[in-house]
C-alpha cells in the first residue's frame, strides 16, 4: 500500500504497527503480503517475517550468515503470536485493528 489514504491503506497500515508492537518487532519485519476476504466479516491475512540480519564467525574466522538463527527467530516469533492469539489480554489484542482478533 503506498499511504494513499484509502480505508485499505489505513487499515493495513494500523495491523502492520499492531503486529510490529505485540512481537516486539522493528518497522519492516512484518511484511503483508495480500489480504483475502474469508467472509462479509473476516480476513485472512499472509504475511511474511523478516529476520535480522544474523552474522557469525564460521570457523576459519570469516563472518557469514546464519541461517539457523533466522529459522530459530521466526520459529519464535510465529510461537509469540500463536501465544497472544490465544490470549485476550496480550498485547496483541491492544491493537488498533487486532483487537478484533477472532483465534
């Protein structure tokens, strides 16, 4: 969405910031990819999460991306969110738009 001040924009501007805070997350880790409409009343939202930067030292002393540490992150993060799915009084149910949250 490019902010053009359309419901749509609005809407999936406020579910990005409300995901973004409940998983402690940094602006851009929580990427919407499409939005579908599931009935008169509901969405199903995909979305992607995207991992810091990991770097370690393999063992020859060079820096090189870890992938276990994104896999391990994302595990993580997608856990935090089945968590305070299931939880009406975790931040996520604080949100502008996810408070509506049907888990």
């Amino acid at each position: 969405c490019y902010g053009d001040g359309s419901l749509y924009c609005t809407f999936e501007k406020y579910l990005r910031d409300d995901v973004e805070r409940a998983l402690n997350l940094q602006t851009g880790q929580f990427t919407i990819l499409f939005i579908k409409e599931q009935d008169r009343h509901s969405v199903v939202v995909h979305f992607r999460l995207i991992p810091p930067y990991s770097v370690g030292v393999n063992a020859t002393g060079d820096h090189e991306q870890v992938n276990g540490q994104c896999v391990t992150w994302i595990h993580s993060k997608l856990q935090q969110l089945i968590d305070q799915m299931t939880d009406v009084e975790s931040p996520l149910y604080s949100g502008n738009v996810t408070f509506k949250i049907d888990p």
